[in-house]
C-alpha cells in the first residue's frame, strides 16, 4: 500500500502517530508539507517562524531519508487550493490512503472538511490522529457537559481524567520502498527580521536535547525561577512545541518519568511545569468550543464595547521598544532579538498595552503573532485576553502591573534591563527602573510617553463604564 502523509503542525518522527501508523500500514510513504501563503499572513505569522518551520522541515527530511521516505515541501496560493493539490498527487503516484494529524483553528477545520470532501469523491481512503494534546479538545467538559472558562476546574477534570494509557508513544519508523522522485516548487523566504537563529538550533534531535537538559538542570527550581527573565529557567520549547518539531505528550511523559508518574504532587519544579503544558491544552480548548475568538471577539462578550484609544506614536514607541519604562522597552527588544520573550514579560507588556496605552488587544495581540518565533494562535489569544481582561481567567480590571514594580521584584539589579538596553548600564540599582530624566542627560533613552497613575485610572474608568 503507498501512503501519503500530509505534515503540518508535527514537523517530527517522534510521538507522530499519523507517521507511525502510515508507517504499520504501507509498503511506501510519500509525506508533504505545504505553506498555504493566503492563510500565513492572514494568521499574522511571523517571518522568523517560517525560517524555523524550513529549517526543521531540512532536518526532518534527512532523517526520513534514511527509511527511504521522501519529505517534498512546496507553497500554495491558499487553503483552498489544497484539495485539488492533494487529489493530483495521490494520482500520480498511487496512493491508496492519506494520514495526517489534525489541527484545531477555524480555518484549518474547514480546510480539512473540503480535502476530506475530495478524498471521499475518488475514493482514497484517509485517516486522522489527535498529536497536539492530551485530550481532544471538547472532550474535558463540566458536569453539565459544557466547555470549561475558568483554568482552575479545567486543570482539576484533566487530572482526574488521566491515565498512562494516553502515552502509547511510538518513535520507530521502518524501511520502506522507493518512491520516484518527487519535486516541486520551493516555499520562497526572504529573511525580513534581525533574531539570531543560533538560539534556536532546529530539529528534533535539538528540541529532545532542550527537553532532557531542562528536566536535568533546571525543572527542580522552575516555580522559583520561572518569573525572572534575566534567569534562564523556563525550557524555551515553545518554539518547538508551536510547530510539533517536539510533542507537548514526549514533554510530559518525560517529566512524569523524573516525578515517579505523580502529577500534582512530587516534585514543585515540575508539577508547575505541567501546569503549564496543560495551560497550552487548556486554551485550544478554548480556541475549539468558542470559534469567536478566532474572529476577532472577545471571549467575554460584555466587553466587546470597550472604547479602546489609538495613538500611533504610542504604538510605535511601544513596538520599538521605546516607551521610557525599561522593563517594558528591555522586553520588547528582547522579541526583536530573540523572536521570544519571556513569559512574565508577555503578561508585563500586554498589560501596559491594554491598560496603560489603553489600546486595543488586538493590535498587541496580531503583533505578538507577527514577531514570535513560537506564535501559537490559543496560547497568543489567551494570553493578549488575559491581559486585556476580556478573556478567560481574566486578570480583574482595576488589578493592573505597575511595570516599575514589577522590573522591581523581578529583576530587581537591572540586569536583564541592561543586557537588552546597554545604554542604562551606567545607572544604578535605583534608578534602573524608572531613569529619573535628569540622569538621562547625555544617554540615548526616551522619557515615559505615559503617566502610570493617570493613565490607570483611566483604564479603570473605561472599564467600570463599560459594566
Ligand atoms: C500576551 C501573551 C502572549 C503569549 N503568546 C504565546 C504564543 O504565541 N505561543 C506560545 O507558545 N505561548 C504564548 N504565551 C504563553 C507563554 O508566555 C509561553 O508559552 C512561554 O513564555 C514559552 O516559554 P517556555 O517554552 O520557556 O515555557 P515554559 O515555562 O518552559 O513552559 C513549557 C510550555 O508550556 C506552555 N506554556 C507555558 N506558559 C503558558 C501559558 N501561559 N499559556 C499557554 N501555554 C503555556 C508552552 O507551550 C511552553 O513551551 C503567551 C503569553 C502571554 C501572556
């Protein structure tokens, strides 16, 4: 039997279950990757992403090299030529049965309807896996049978629905039969960002490697570390995870294996740590069984009113990195640089963004997506609707960051505000967080385009109008 499998979000042998199960079922395995171009800016992606997808996509095809599958990749106008691509294909080259693992957004649900749509029309038979999760999404729900919107009863019903039997992890492919030589035209790039891609060595050998450092060296101290951006103690996979060159279950299962199997209890390190991974899970939950928020809504509907202000100038100082609050600025360069920012970062920034600039969260939201090398839509969406207190879980309205409080407590010498803006080396511990103007005399570093007490009471005012 020859199979063709259609890669997308799983760039990856490991824990592929739509690979691996081509792989028990055919005598020769075709797999295809295709960069939809219309859809790709849609989404906002990030050109820094892209070149991490090609890379991984040369890494990848290497290692299907040596069972003798051949990994073509090419582009394509838009979603909705995919169908009549794949049929053409599949007739070409005689392929009996299509394998792939399925993907949450709107758009790409409706995407995979009209292929299957197709496959059904000439018979070739094909067959879907569920990769990015533990639990499908829409399938962890109240007693009621509805969708969780709160995290803290998501994460209780996920952990009592747990079991090992989730783990069947496969990772071994056999040796196949040749296909002829496919090829077709190359996914054109054009390098328009600055990030240095030596911290982010592509492949799934180098996201493993990531992984069993982490759980080695720095898991045991991930709750006390993980709010310190200057402190490299997060695992720095989301890069990997956003486009499956590593599976969130591989993640898992290895920080089950260090915490004796135990979930909530054993080691704090790690429990955090999985708190997090089933925050990721929690918001494609949320992106499935509440399509509006991939429409542009907020998730809390009674705050789609909110009469959110525009400045260009604001914007602009914002994206550059150039508001006059270190913190705020160091961050923002930190994603310049780095195509990532840490994670209380994202939170400090976002919260400045739709609280103190008072601007709408879609616009930080599309330019988050636009810049991040691990753009992930839920994961963005709910973190950009947390911040701007329209989402789940929302932050309260009038509980609002102080970005010089909190560059006080979580970077309290100024060294990360240093690495990123070396002109503030010069000042001291106090002054770091809020340069007072006069010592910034002869330094290149606005003042602040906003007044943080003002510019809060606004952004409550709005608010509680709003109820
Ligand atoms: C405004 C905002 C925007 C964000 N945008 C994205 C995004 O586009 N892509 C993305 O992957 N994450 C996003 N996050 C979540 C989080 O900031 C990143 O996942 C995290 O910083 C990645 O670093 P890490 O891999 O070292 O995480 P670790 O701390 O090592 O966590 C392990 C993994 O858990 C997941 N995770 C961690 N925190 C969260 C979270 N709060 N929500 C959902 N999943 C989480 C990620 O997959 C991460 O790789 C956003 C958060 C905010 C507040």
């Amino acid at each position: 039997m020859n199979g063709l499998v259609w890669l997308r979000s799983d760039i990856r042998i490991d824990d592929n279950p739509a690979l691996s199960f081509a792989d028990s079922e055919c005598d020769s395995i075709i797999c295809i990757y295709l960069h939809a171009k219309k859809e790709w800016s849609d989404h906002n992606n990030a050109n820094v992403k892209l070149e991490f997808i090609l890379q991984n996509i040369v890494d990848l095809s290497k290692n299907l090299d040596k069972f003798n599958i051949q990994l073509c990749s090419t582009e394509l106008d838009s979603f909705e030529v995919i169908p009549e691509f794949i049929i053409k294909l599949c007739k070409e080259n005689n392929i009996n049965k299509c394998y792939w693992n399925n993907e949450f957004g709107v758009d790409e649900n409706i995407r995979d309807k009209n292929v299957i749509k197709a496959l059904n029309e000439h018979k070739i038979e094909f067959q879907n896996f569920d990769d990015q999760v533990v639990f499908q999404p829409g399938t962890i729900l109240t007693g009621q049978g509805k969708p969780f919107s709160v995290f803290t009863p998501f994460k209780k019903k996920w952990i009592e629905s747990f079991s090992m039997d989730h783990f069947d992890i496969e990772n071994k492919l056999t040796k196949k039969t040749i296909q002829s030589d496919l090829s077709f035209g190359d996914i054109s790039f054009t390098r328009s960002h600055q990030v240095n891609m030596e911290l982010w060595p592509a492949g799934e050998e180098a996201a493993l490697q990531r992984l069993s450092s982490f759980l080695e060296e720095k898991v045991s101290n991930y709750s006390k570390d993980r709010n310190h951006p200057i402190i490299d103690g997060t695992s720095r996979l989301s890069p990997y995870l956003a486009i499956g060159a590593i599976s969130s279950r591989r993640c898992l299962l290895e920080a089950l294996k260090l915490n004796k199997f135990e979930l909530s209890t054993g080691n704090k390190g790690i429990t955090k740590w999985i708190d997090e991974l089933i925050w990721r899970e929690f918001y494609k939950n949320i992106m499935h069984s509440f399509p509006r928020v991939s429409m542009n809504q907020p998730f809390n509907l009674a705050t789609k009113k909110i009469p959110w202000r525009f400045k260009h100038n604001e914007f602009e100082a914002w994206k550059l990195g150039k508001t006059g609050f270190p913190l705020i600025d160091a961050a923002m360069y930190q994603l310049i640089n780095e195509g990532w920012m840490h994670n209380r970062l994202r939170m400090v920034v976002a919260m400045f963004f739709t609280k103190n600039l008072l601007h709408d969260w879609r616009l930080g939201e599309a330019y988050f997506m636009n810049n991040l090398i691990d753009g992930d839509f839920a994961s963005n969406n709910g973190g950009w609707q947390w911040s701007a207190s329209t989402g789940t879980d929302a932050a309260p309205y009038f509980r609002i960051f102080n970005p010089v409080t909190q560059s006080q407590n979580f970077d309290p010498e100024g060294k990360f505000i240093k690495q990123h803006l070396s002109q503030l080396k010069p000042l001291s511990t106090k002054d770091i967080h809020l340069p007072p103007s006069e010592k910034l005399f002869d330094i290149d570093y606005p003042n602040p385009i906003v007044d943080l007490k003002t510019s809060r009471l606004r952004a409550i005012e709005v608010f509680k109008n709003n109820k």
